[in-house]
C-alpha cells in the first residue's frame, strides 16, 4: 500500500513505540525475539507505514513490565486503535487487510498442523535424546496458533469496522449463531491464558511462524530514538464541566417498540449462548470477531445485548464490545451512544465516549454533529469535555473549526472546567486559528 503521508493518528503511535523501545535492551526479552527475528518488520512500524500486531505491542509492554490493564497498556491500546482505524482507511487498506488476513489463516493452521505433529512424536517418545528440544519446538509452535488466533481476529475486526458503513440494516450473523438460552445458572469458562515469554534456549532458536507478521529478515537493528510523553485518556470531568453548571443530566430510558425489544432479546440470548460455547472451546479469537461483529450491527440490540452479558459473567466482553466501538465510523459511533443513552446506559455511553476521543478530528466533528441532530446533547458535551482533557489545544481548534458558532463557547466551557492552563492555552490556539478576538 503506497502511502505519502502519515496520518497524524500513525505518527502518534510511531512515536509511542519508538518510546517504549528506547527502554528495552535490544538482545533481551520479547524485544530480542522480535528485533532478531525481523528488524525490517519492526523499522516498517516504527515509522509508520505498518501497523504493530496488538499482540506485539502486548509483549513490548510485558517487557517493560507493564501488566494487566494498568495506564500504559491503556494508553497503548487507545493509540494502536487510532493509528489502525486511520491506516486502514488509507488507499489499499482494505486490500492489505484482506491479504494479511488469509496470510494469518495460513499460519494458523500450519501452526495447528505443527503442533499436532510435535505433540505426537513427544507421546511416542517422551524420553528420546530430542526430547528437550522437541518440547521448545512444540512451546513455540503453541505461541505461533496462539498469535495467528489473535492477529485473526485483531485484523477480522478491523476490516468490519472499515466496511461497516451504512450496512446495518440486516440481521447479523451473530444475531442468530445459536438457540437463545438463559445463561444465569453457571458462570461461563474460563479464557484460556494468553502465551508468556519462554526464557532460555527456547527463545535463542528464533523460530519461524506467526509470532510476527512479516517474512524480510535481515541483521540491521533498528535504532530507536525517544520522544515526549503523549497524553493519556482519563476519565470524563463532572460537575461544573460546563462553566459552573452541572452537565445535563442523563435523559430517562425511552420505551422501545415490542417488535425491536423482542430481536434484541433473542439475538442478545443467541449471541452470548455462541460467546460461551466459543469460550469453552478456547476459540478466543473467532469470540472476540463475534463481538466486533456485534459492534457494528443494529445499535438498538446493543443494550439488550450489555445485560444478556453482564448476567451472564461476560462484563469484560462487553467492555471489549464498548472498545470496538469506539473505533466505528462517526454516524455509527454517534448511533450506538444515542442507542446506549436512550436506554438508560448512561456510564456506558459515556465509556464509549472517552474512548473515542483519539480518533480523528474530523471524525469527531461529526460524531458531535451526528448527537446533537438526534437531540443527545449531555453525549455531545460528554464527548467535548473528555476531548478537552486528552487532545491538545490545536487539536481542539481544529474540532471548533467544524461549526465555531456552536463548538466555540462548548469547548471553552470545558477546557474551563478542566483547568486555568487548560482555558488558556485553548484561548490562544483558537485566537492562532482565527476563531476568537484578539
């Protein structure tokens, strides 16, 4: 894919990694397999014209010693989304996803094929001279359908938000992957754990597979420079947001017609039935493009769909849901959190909202274009407050450009209520911008 240049949601995430690598020592960890492995592969990424594999940059902040989901894997995972949605929108994108996708499908199941293979011969012989090196073989096989899974998914994703566009007007298939079931009894089984660093002799063969996305192998290494902090997202001011005044509060749940109620339950009971029978297969990845699909289906079904979830166990696959969901185009992202508000799912609209706060300027001009049309102002001015604290002054600027009569006076109100600094940088970046009075 031919590329001129960056979007500026690619170079950010650029920069993010050339920051954790300037941390890493280049011959250990997960960093030593991957720079070893294809310094190509990563020099492409660092600057700009590839994407990091999620499960990648998973392993650079396992190196860095960031676990779980503390703030730098947050603030990753927030970049990587933005620079991924802004990449594949570029010409060729959807071409590079289709090509890299059935590349995954092949190492998975050569990975799957492997394993077997390995896993018999060690059955046959558990105590043969081969055994040790057998074993590491049959770990690293393990880590690649591991990493194909996940990259399948990552990239099925992808390539369903980037498609999605006004197609959601039919049933999904996710709305009918099996019989609706009541799922309160039992909780659901557990994710199979993701695949750890394996020390030693293991790590040293440099193994071929999935584990990274490209194929050139050379012996340059890729000189990593550091750049500043970027901000990082935080939760949505309350109170005086809005110039001393409380923010609107969140509207009543409207009542939805009998005939949407009655789909939404039913594809709400098929679609975690399906999440738990993929969950107890440790299919964690065709799960997680189950969930993406949800995403960007019906907007109307998604509350049914949070609680079928949340009583069922599954409160993290719909915080993943909310993830996805953030990095839809604009009238959809503006439709599910109408859809979430009118609900009654006031936190989850706004959830949704802080996470949408790095994708495009543009984009989010019309996402708040697209609430007030529908009469959602509290998310409008949910989405602006949380833009305010995490996006610098001309970004916000920029945003204001869109409609000044109306984003001006929004903005400035909620970069007031963030703080003095905040106020006035955003007075000096709209005065450059030709915005406001001298």
């Amino acid at each position: 894919m031919t590329v001129y240049q960056l979007p500026v949601e690619v170079s950010a995430f650029a920069h993010l990694l050339r920051d954790m690598v300037a941390r890493l020592r280049p011959g250990e960890g997960w960093y030593g397999v991957f720079a070893g492995r294809d310094p190509e592969g990563l020099r492409s990424c660092f600057d700009g014209t590839e994407i990091l594999p999620w499960d990648v940059v998973e392993s650079l902040l396992q190196d860095l010693g960031e676990v779980g989901a503390g703030p730098g894997t947050a603030r990753a995972r927030a970049l990587h989304a933005a620079a991924a949605a802004a990449h594949d929108r570029l010409p060729g994108g959807e071409e590079a996803l289709r090509e890299r996708l059935a590349l995954m499908e092949e190492e998975r199941r050569y990975a799957e094929s492997r394993s077997r293979d390995l896993d018999a011969r060690l059955r046959a012989d558990p105590v043969c001279a081969d055994a040790p090196l057998l074993s590491g073989d049959l770990a690293w096989a393990q880590d690649d359908h591991a990493r194909a899974t996940a990259r399948i998914a990552e990239l099925t994703g992808r390539l369903t938000r980037l498609t999605a566009g006004a197609d959601g007007g039919r049933g999904p298939a996710w709305a009918a992957a099996g019989p609706p079931v009541r799922t309160d009894p039992e909780p659901p089984p557990a994710e199979p754990p993701a695949p750890s660093a394996r020390k030693g002799a293991a790590v040293k063969r440099r193994p071929r597979g999935a584990r990274y996305a490209w194929t050139d192998e050379t012996e340059e290494a890729q000189e990593a420079l550091p750049v500043p902090e970027l901000p990082m997202a935080g939760a949505a001011p309350r109170g005086a947001r809005f110039g001393g005044a409380e923010a609107p509060p969140e509207r009543a749940p409207r009542a939805v017609p009998p005939e949407v109620a009655e789909g939404a339950a039913r594809a709400a009971g098929n679609a975690v039935y399906a999440l738990r029978r993929l969950r107890s297969q440790g299919r964690g990845g065709e799960a997680h493009a189950l969930l993406c699909e949800a995403a960007a289906g019906p907007p109307a079904w998604l509350p049914a769909l949070a609680a079928e979830l949340h009583r069922a166990g599954l409160g993290a696959d719909w915080a993943t849901l909310l993830w996805e969901a953030a990095s839809l185009p604009p009238g959809r992202l503006a439709a599910v959190a109408g859809a979430l508000a009118d609900a009654g799912r006031g936190q989850d609209c706004d959830q949704l909202l802080r996470q949408g706060v790095a994708r495009p300027v543009d984009e989010l001009a019309g996402a708040c274009a697209a609430l007030r049309a529908e009469g959602h102002h509290r998310e409008a001015h949910a989405l602006l407050a949380a833009f305010v604290r995490v996006r610098p002054p001309e970004d916000a600027a920029r945003l204001a450009s869109a409609d000044p009569h109306a984003l001006v006076p929004q903005l400035l109100e909620a970069a007031r209520a963030v703080s003095p600094a905040r106020e006035r940088g955003l007075v000096h970046a709209l005065r450059v911008a030709g915005l406001a009075g001298g």
